[in-house]
C-alpha cells in the first residue's frame, strides 16, 4: 500500500481544527483538503472523518462526521465548504451521523478535547454503495459499514490527517 500525504490549509496534521470547521462556526464548512502521492491504478477515493474520542455502541465503532466515497480518481483536493447533499456534482457521495452532509466537531468546553481522524483511501475501483437520501430508513452506520466491506481487497494507498477540537468555554 502506497503512503499518501493528505493536507489542510485549514489546520495542520495535530493541530487544532478551527471554529469555521466546527459545528460552532456561523456555517460549518468541511475544511479544504489536498493529497499528493497517488498511485497510479487510483479509480477512486473514500475519505472517512470520525471523532475517535467517542465510541458508538459497544465501542466497536466511533463518531462517523464525513464519509465522501467515489470521489473521482483523477482529484487531488476538496474545497472548503463542499455542499450539501447525498450526489455530490463529481459523482461522489456523501454521509455523516446525522445527514448527506459535512458534520463539523464539537467536542464539549468541558472536557478534553477529541481527536478527529481524516483518513484518505485510493481505490482501484468505484464503489456500488448507493447514496443515502433524506427520508431513508438506512443507518449511516450501514452505509458505512457496506462502504469498509466494499473497499476490501482495493485500497491502494492510504493517507491521515488528525485535528483536535474543544467548544470555547462560555
């Protein structure tokens, strides 16, 4: 598996996530990203972004806050503020924990604060996981679930970015 580097303007690997891209900003926009390293057999990508400072369930999984899958094979970045909804204009699709849409941190002023995990996979194919619309009684942890299971046996490399994130104190 090929190493790739994923970046962000917004914050650097480590660093805090800023409030603009927290569910605290006037519009919560997804951070800009960019990744460099690509192999080349990349048909697509899937970018997973979940809070591993909150375990869903019985601790077998986490926060899912964006999961962009069939991202074109031939993008190197996605802007700030990608819209909202389940069909994105490239083809790709996209979920959170609560909608067709980039859910920002919040992680309380009265703890610590959470680790946010940006992993970037390239695939050497397209993904048969239909987008998720409003109104569908399907779990984002399903979908999910069926996008890990479909990546099986083509992830072709892989790349992390973590920001942290604590609400400001009242």
């Amino acid at each position: 598996m090929v190493v790739m580097t994923l970046t962000s303007p917004d914050f650097q690997n480590g660093g805090v996530i800023p409030v603009a891209n927290s569910q605290a900003g006037p519009k919560e926009l997804s951070p800009a990203l960019s990744w460099t390293g690509t192999p080349d057999s990349t048909v697509s990508f899937v970018l997973i972004a979940h809070d591993v400072s909150t375990p869903i369930g019985n601790g077998t999984d986490d926060m899912l806050h964006w999961m962009v899958w069939n991202i074109p094979g031939s993008m190197q970045s996605l802007p700030e503020g990608v819209p909202h909804g389940p069909n994105l204009p490239d083809g790709s699709r996209q979920i959170s924990a609560s909608g067709p849409y980039y859910r920002g941190p919040a992680a309380p002023s009265t703890g610590p604060a959470h680790t946010y995990v940006f992993e970037l996979y390239a695939l050497d194919t397209m993904l048969d996981v239909a987008a998720v619309t409003p109104g569908q009684q399907i779990q984002p942890a399903v979908t999910r679930a069926a996008v890990v299971a479909g990546m099986a046996g083509h992830v072709r490399g892989k790349a992390t970015l973590v920001g942290t994130y604590r609400r400001a104190a009242p």
